[in-house]
C-alpha cells in the first residue's frame, strides 16, 4: 500500500519506541519523515534506517517542552519540505509512584513533556496547516488516559489531558480541514516498559518478570503489545481512510482497557 504518499510527516519521540515504529510504517506508507527527538543521537540513527525508502527523510532535535524549540522545529521543516502534512505528537515520559511519595518534580515532569508538550507542538504547527486548509493531528495518549491507573495517577492525569486537548482542538479546527485525534495504547514493549516494570515490581514487592506476565494476563488478546500495534493505528488515522475521523481517542490495547 502506499496509503500516505507524497507526505511531510513529524514525529515526535521518533528517537526510539512507539514513535521510531510510527516513523517506519509512514515512511514504507510513502511519507517524507521528520524524526524529531530531544536525543539527537538516537533520532540521526532512525533517520539512518529510513532513508534507502526516503532519502530525504531528517532528523530534528526538539525538546517538546519549550516553546521555542516546537517553533525551531515547524520554522525548519516547513523551510525545508515547503509545507507539513501530518504531526504525530508522541514524544512521552513516566514515572512511577503512589500519591503519597509522589514529588512535585515528578508532577510537573509527567505533565510537562506529556500534556503540556502536545500543547506546544500544535500550537507550533497548526498556523502551517490552517494557511493549507489542511492536516492531521495525532497523539499519543495511553489506556491510563481513559481509566484509573495506581502508582500512575500522575501519569494518567496528564493523559487525560492529552485526551481533553484532543477532542477540543478537534472541534477548533475542523473548519479549517485539519483533523485531530489521539491514540491510546495499553502495555507496549518499549524502553519505557522496561523501566515500569522494574519501578512497579519495587513498589509492589514483586520480580520485574511477575510484573510482565501479569500484563500479559490482563490484556485478553494474551500476548504483549507492540510499537507496530500502534503504529498501525497512526497509519490509519493519517491516511484518505479517516477522512471522516476526528475528536477520537483510539482504544489499541488488545481489550486490556476493559478489563
Ligand atoms: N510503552 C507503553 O506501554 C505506553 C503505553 C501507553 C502510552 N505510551 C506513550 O507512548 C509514547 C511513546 O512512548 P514509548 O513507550 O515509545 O517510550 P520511549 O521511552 O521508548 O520513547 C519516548 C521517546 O520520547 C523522547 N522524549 C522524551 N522527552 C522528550 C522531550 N522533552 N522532547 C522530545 N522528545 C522527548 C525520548 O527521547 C524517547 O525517544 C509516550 O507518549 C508514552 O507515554 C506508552
């Protein structure tokens, strides 16, 4: 398929993860991506990977949480591509505590990257896409936007934030052509689960390999999720297909979220 040819992608937290896997399936889908990470390293060794399938795909240092640095990274990719087609804000941070331990640095670390990073990086993109008439916002959220999560609370509040921003922005710019939605994956293998399970298993008294098995028992499509999972559901959303989709918080959890 080649669902998203001829497109100008933005990744953020592209550098590993969730985001590189988004990064891959757009560009095999047709897409010219912006690997855009706060690790420079880690997004100009993506890059390398994506570019026999799109050469001129480049990698952006961005540190979501500053202002400036979201418009340096709009500012540069529109100089360089002339326009932007779609803007994955997946860039995300945890931690993991109960309420009671829970810092104020932690706090404001979860909400800052996470809520307020989503933010920032429309707020940098959209004047670009409303002077197209067109464009696609996706984020990412998590299942623990969409229920009550312990040792997360502060993680899942700014999840359900990223899910409050959504479906406003959605209803703000619809008349504009501009689409807006996010995605909520459940327990995804990535660099971020390796260190959840090993801070949960502390904080609960348990191994770190008792912690996982109990992932997987709690998502009743029995396996792990992957990056590719959700991947695909970004995809989706960026493609002709959702052309009616937006102010959507896509549920990819193999049915973990209702449980
Ligand atoms: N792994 C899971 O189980 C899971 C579940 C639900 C939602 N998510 C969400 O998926 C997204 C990706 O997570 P992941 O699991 O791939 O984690 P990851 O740690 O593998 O990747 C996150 C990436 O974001 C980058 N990043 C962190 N802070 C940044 C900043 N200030 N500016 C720019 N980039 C920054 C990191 O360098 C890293 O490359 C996050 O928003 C996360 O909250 C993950």
């Amino acid at each position: 398929m080649n669902l998203l040819a001829g497109k100008i992608a933005v990744v953020t937290g592209a550098g590993s993860g969730i985001g590189k896997s988004i990064a891959l399936h757009y560009v095999s889908e047709g897409a010219t991506v912006v690997v855009a990470d706060v690790n420079a390293g880690a997004a100009q060794s993506v890059v390398e990977e994506l570019r026999s399938l799109a050469p001129a795909s480049m990698a952006i240092q961005v540190d979501v949480t500053s202002k400036e640095s979201c418009q340096a990274l709009y500012h540069t990719v529109v100089e360089r591509f002339g326009r932007v087609d779609i803007a994955g804000n997946n860039a995300g941070v945890s931690s993991m505590n109960r309420i009671v331990d829970l810092t104020e640095e932690e706090w404001d670390f979860n909400m800052s990257v996470n809520a307020k990073g989503v933010f920032l990086c429309t707020q940098a993109v959209l004047p670009y896409m409303m002077q197209q008439g067109e464009g696609c916002i996706i984020n990412t959220a998590s299942m623990a936007g969409m229920r009550g999560t312990p040792l997360l609370a502060h993680y899942a509040a700014s999840k359900w934030a990223v899910i409050g921003f959504t479906k406003s922005a959605a209803l703000e710019v619809a008349e504009h052509g501009i689409r807006v939605n996010c995605v909520c994956p459940g327990y995804v293998k990535t660099s971020m689960q390796e260190r959840e399970v090993v801070w949960e298993a502390k904080l609960r008294g348990l191994q770190p390999e008792e912690v996982f098995a109990e992932y997987i028992r709690q998502t009743p499509l029995k396996r792990i999720q992957t990056a590719d999972d959700v991947a695909h559901i970004y995809v989706f959303l960026a493609s002709h297909l959702a052309e009616f989709v937006t102010g959507e918080a896509i549920d990819v959890t193999g049915g973990a979220n209702l449980v």
